[in-house]
C-alpha cells in the first residue's frame, strides 16, 4: 500500500477514534459524534479494517471486513467496539481490561482472485509475510491477515490453520479447489 499509506497524522487519528470508541463501547457508554467535517479528507474515504486488541502481545479480540462500504473512521470504530465485545473467541472486554489493551489497525486493500492450479501451485504463489489470505468453500469463507505469518511462517500450517478456521479440515486445501484471494494491509499501533 505504499503509493498510498496514511500520513503519521491520519494514523494517529485513527488510533484515538479507535480508543475512544473501545472505551465507550466496554464502558456502555454511546459514541460521541464523529465530527466528520472535522477529520482529514482521507479518513472520510470509504475503507476496510481490521482492529486487533491485545494484552501484552496476546490477543484479546480482532474483527474486521475484507470490502469497504462506509468511511474509514467510522469502519474503525465499528471495529474497535466490535472486537472488545463481539469476538466469540474471547469474553467480552472488562472496563478494569481497558488500561492493558494495546489497539492495532490494518487497513486492507481490496481483495483480489489468486489463479492457481493445485496445491503446489497455490504454495508457490501466495507470498508469506505480504498477503493476507482469504479461503472459501461455498459459503464458508476465512481469513488470515498478512500478519499472522509471524506465528504461522510455513505456508502449508498457514493454510492448514485457515482451513481449520474457516470450520473444515485442515487439508482441505490439498484436495480440493478453493477460491482464494489475496490481499495486503497497512498495519499501526499504539
């Protein structure tokens, strides 16, 4: 995303609008007004994210969308409050929680068809570290941002545990053909 990465400033408005919408959405507190007229022109643009929370490098919530469809500070917001409170792998975030919580935004590109043909194809072509990878099996569908490469750097366990993510069995990647689209991210943190 380089050609076209947020500033510092526009990073560092985000981040805030992410944390104050954490702390309204733990606290049962409503959103104050977004003063859309107030923010830079390009966080008004339509975006997709992801927001991640951890404590102490351990993950306590992440929930994003692969295709835009409203404002990126709004997108963030939505995403902060839903990853403190709607992640079903994790209780919802406690108010006492809130101080150790580190806020993460990735902001994706739009995802795009991978052509491979078999599985030793699709190892070849998909780029560790780069893409985030998104699986679908009809109407199952999964995803891993370009992240999760540092905890899972083999391709192989990667698609492995994306299978197993998306609800089948880890190798099913091996003997059947999924539709796979790739994507990248410009990742920040607090």
């Amino acid at each position: 995303m380089s050609e076209d990465q947020l500033t510092s400033e526009e990073r560092i408005v985000l981040l805030a609008l992410a944390r104050q919408a954490l702390e309204s959405g733990v606290r049962g507190n409503p959103l104050p007004p977004l003063g859309f007229e107030e923010l830079p022109a390009r966080l008004q643009e339509i975006g997709a994210t992801f927001v991640t929370l951890t404590i102490q490098s351990q993950l306590r919530g992440c929930i994003g969308i692969l295709e835009p469809y409203r404002s990126l500070a709004d997108d963030v917001r939505e995403h902060a409050i839903a990853a403190a409170l709607n992640d079903y792998r994790f209780p919802r975030v406690q108010p006492e929680e809130l101080p150790q919580i580190a806020i993460e935004i990735s902001r994706l590109t739009v995802p795009r068809p991978l052509d491979y043909d078999g599985p030793e194809d699709l190892l070849a072509k998909i780029r560790p570290g780069i893409d985030g990878l998104v699986l679908r099996d009809g109407a199952r569908r999964a995803t891993f941002l370009p992240q999760v490469w540092e905890k899972l750097p083999d391709p192989a366990d990667f698609l492995d545990q994306l299978c197993r993510k998306m609800g089948t069995p880890a190798d099913l990647w091996r003997h059947k053909q999924l539709a796979v689209e790739t994507y990248q991210v410009e990742e920040f943190h607090e």
